[in-house]
C-alpha cells in the first residue's frame, strides 16, 4: 500500500537486510507528502537528495524515487554515489545540472533505463511507487521462473 508519505532520508545506509527481505529504517523526518511545512533546511545525504529539493522546492514522494535510483546506481557498482567526492557545494551545484553516479560496466540496460526515469531532473518524468513496485515485481518472478541466465 503507497500511503503518501515521503522518507526525505531515503539511502542505502537506511535499508537493512536480512536473509529474504530488505527494510528500510529511520523515519524520523518522514511525514505526510501533503502536510509539508515550508522552510529553508534540506536534510538528508548530499548524494541522494532529489535536485529539486537541493533548488529549494519541497520533498515529494518524486523525491524518495530520485533517492530510489542513486541506489541502483550503488548497487551496480558496490560503492557509495560519489565517494570520491566531497560532499559541499560543488556537488550540489553538478547535481542540480545533471551529474549522476556513474553504473559498473556490464550493468543490464533495462536496470540502467529504470534507473536513469528514476533520476530525472523532471520529478513528474519519474516512476510513481507503483510503478517501481509492479517493475520490480516483474523482474522477481521472471528471474523466479526463468532462472538467472
């Protein structure tokens, strides 16, 4: 169920994983998309954050898909999105004109294009969480299915 509420914190150091399942964590700046109060702090890890809210709009649950697919981008290369970097103004400024983590050479393409809707600098061009939920799902049962080949 997609209950409207943005994570404004979404990235990999909050998703813990067990055997089966992963579980994201820290909710403490989550809240209500249509509830937002309108102020001047951004929150959250510099790489993650949505370059929308890095120009000072608010978070939207296009936020958290932007977040969704920096971790993609990690997941493809085993390191944390530009860990070579520091995380100051310079690099708020790149993000804010296009810069996104580069993916591990042999990276499935169909997994790069998911990645790349969901980092568009147009929120409204990203996929909605149900979308994610039916992509990934499908991905799941076709591996399921198919095998791994």
């Amino acid at each position: 169920m997609f209950l409207g509420y943005c994570h404004k914190d979404f990235h990999s150091g909050n998703i813990l994983q067990d055997e089966i399942y992963s579980y994201v964590s820290d909710f403490g700046l989550t809240g209500p998309a249509d509830k937002q109060k309108t102020n001047d702090n951004i929150y959250g890890v510099l790489p993650y954050i949505a370059p929308e809210v890095l120009n000072g709009e608010l978070y939207t649950l296009a936020s958290d898909i932007y977040s969704f697919g920096i971790i993609m981008a990690e997941l493809s290369t085993g390191n944390p999105p530009f860990y070579d970097r520091k995380h100051d103004v310079s690099l708020a400024l790149d993000i804010c004109n296009g810069l996104r983590p580069e993916f591990e050479k042999g990276t499935p393409e169909f997994y790069k294009e998911l990645a790349y809707r969901c980092m568009n600098a147009n929120p409204n061009q990203r996929p909605t969480s149900k979308e994610l939920q039916d992509i990934l799902y499908f991905w799941f049962h076709s591996i399921e299915k198919y095998g791994n080949s």
